[in-house]
C-alpha cells in the first residue's frame, strides 16, 4: 500500500501505478455527466469557491471523482476520504492523489 504526502495532505492508496487506469475512468465517467461539465465550465470561469475547504467522506468512485474535480476546479481546497473501503475504486483514488 503506498502512503506518503501530496501536498502536506497523508493519502493512503492501494498502489500508486494504477492512477492512469483511474484517470481514464474518471474522464469515462464524465462524458456521461453533462450537468456536471456546466457546473465545471462555469466555476473554472467564476472560482466560486475560492479559499474555500470542502471536506467529504465518500464512497470513491469515478463520479464521485468528478465531483470532486469539479469543486477543486471551483477554487476549493478539497479532502477526501474514503467511506467504505469495499467501494472503493483503487485505481480512482490513486488518480484523485495524483
């Protein structure tokens, strides 16, 4: 299990070689979100959130990912952790790290 600091944030991951296999989820799972890429579009633009911290105890999973990049995009410092182990997408979680 890899376990080190991104950024002074500890991250726990199963292995950190499967954050490529995550990134394509996570972009995969996107297309099929398109309220999600207007809400993105708009707080790229608008930083909403800026100097904000959003934390979330959450199943990781690519959508829940995207949502995530989505607040982070919106100017928010976002944490996450995981809600239950067993739902856990491994590879997406590695890819959030990165």
């Amino acid at each position: 299990m890899a376990t080190a600091t991104a950024t002074q944030i500890p991250f726990d991951v199963k292995s950190m070689e499967l954050a490529d296999q995550g990134k394509r989820r996570i972009e995969w799972a996107n297309q099929s979100m398109p309220v999600l890429q207007s809400i993105r579009k708009e707080f790229i633009k608008n930083q909403p959130l800026k100097g904000i911290r959003v934390s979330a105890c959450l199943h990781v999973t690519s959508e829940t990912a995207n949502l995530a990049i989505t607040l982070r995009d919106g100017g928010a410092d976002v944490v996450l952790c995981a809600s239950n182990p067993l739902s856990t997408q491994d590879d997406v979680a590695a890819s959030l790290v990165r």
